[in-house]
C-alpha cells in the first residue's frame, strides 16, 4: 500500500465536495477546483474524508494511487485556505507594480515589461528598505487556489529576467539560492 496514497483526506471547513465519475469538484471559500480523475483510480467519501484506492498493486497503480492523493490533498488545501509563492526582484532602478490584473515591472530593458496574470491569480508588491551591502529589492507575492497554475505563473515571470550570478540583479523565486561568481579581478 503507498504510504501516501492510503491517507485520508480531510474536508476542511466551509468545502463542499462533490464526487463525478472521473472527476472531483471541490468548491470552498477561495475558489472552485475542479480534479480529473484516472479512470483506474477509485475516490470516494468516507467518514468526512476523501480516501483513494486503486485495484492492483502493479507499478503504474502503486504510482497513480501517490500522484492522485497528492493532487486532490493540494486543491482541497488551495480551496480552504489557498496556495502562495513569493518573488524577490532585486536590481537598481528595478520596479513592479500591480495595475488591475496586470503587473507592470520595469527590469531594465529600454521598454517596460506588462505580465497579464491569468484568471485565479491575485498579486501583492512590497518593497524592503535596502541595506549598504546588498541591492534593492521588491517582493511580488502571488497567491492562488490552484497550485499548478501558481508555480507555472511564478516561473514565467521569473524567465522574463532570470538572476544573473555576478550582481545577483533579476528576479528569483524566494526559495532560491543563486550560485555567485567572483568576476574578473584584473592583473595586480
């Protein structure tokens, strides 16, 4: 038995879950989810808890039973109390700023960059005061009920200016660690 597939899945609070055949629904208080079921796979509703079975114990079903528990754990979380990543944009003269569904940001290209953030996706900017060894920065706080389509977003507005590892300029995710080169020293 998968020592994540076999757990239980508790309804949170204020849930609603509704099971289809090949598919659950789940609708809480910071959005509607809808998960696609593998036809192998079995759900149901148990005790206030979803629970996941699967038929045999070959391969593929040991693997589908882990993936399925995992995906339908992350949406009944993103609905009840919702996913979040954060972004640290750091660089001089580097700028973000939410404007409706937008997020403008200015990188340092001769033009500014507007990333339409996609339906379900809610951004928050801060900026952090700086300090003398270390290059301004501003915080873009992302939060979702969808943890894929989170993490997707993240990264696509992590690739419109990766870090680079002299400075540090660009933007990373929170998480991340950039490797740092030393540069060139010169003949002395």
């Amino acid at each position: 038995m998968s020592r994540i597939g076999k757990l239980p899945i508790p309804v949170a609070d204020k849930v609603k879950v509704a099971l289809a055949p090949g598919k659950v629904n789940l609708d809480g208080p910071k959005g509607k989810l809808s998960v696609v079921i593998h036809p192998e796979v079995k759900v149901e509703m148990k005790d206030g808890a979803i629970v996941i079975s699967r038929p045999s114990d070959a391969a593929k079903h040991r693997a589908l039973h882990g993936l399925t528990r995992a995906i339908v754990a992350n949406a009944m979380k993103g609905v009840s109390t919702g996913w979040e990543r954060a972004l640290a944009i750091r660089g001089v003269g580097y700028r973000a700023e939410v404007k409706g569904k937008q997020l403008h940001l200015s990188l340092g290209y001769s033009h500014p960059v507007v990333f339409d953030l996609p339906e379900g996706i809610v951004a928050e900017v801060a900026k952090t005061p700086r300090t003398e060894d270390q290059l301004p920065t501003i915080d873009v706080t992302l939060r979702a009920a969808d943890r894929q389509l989170l993490g997707e977003t993240a990264v696509r507005i992590r690739n419109l200016r990766p870090p680079e590892p002299y400075k540090g300029k660009g933007i990373k995710l929170h998480d991340e660690t950039v490797r740092r080169k030393e540069g060139k020293t010169g003949t002395a």
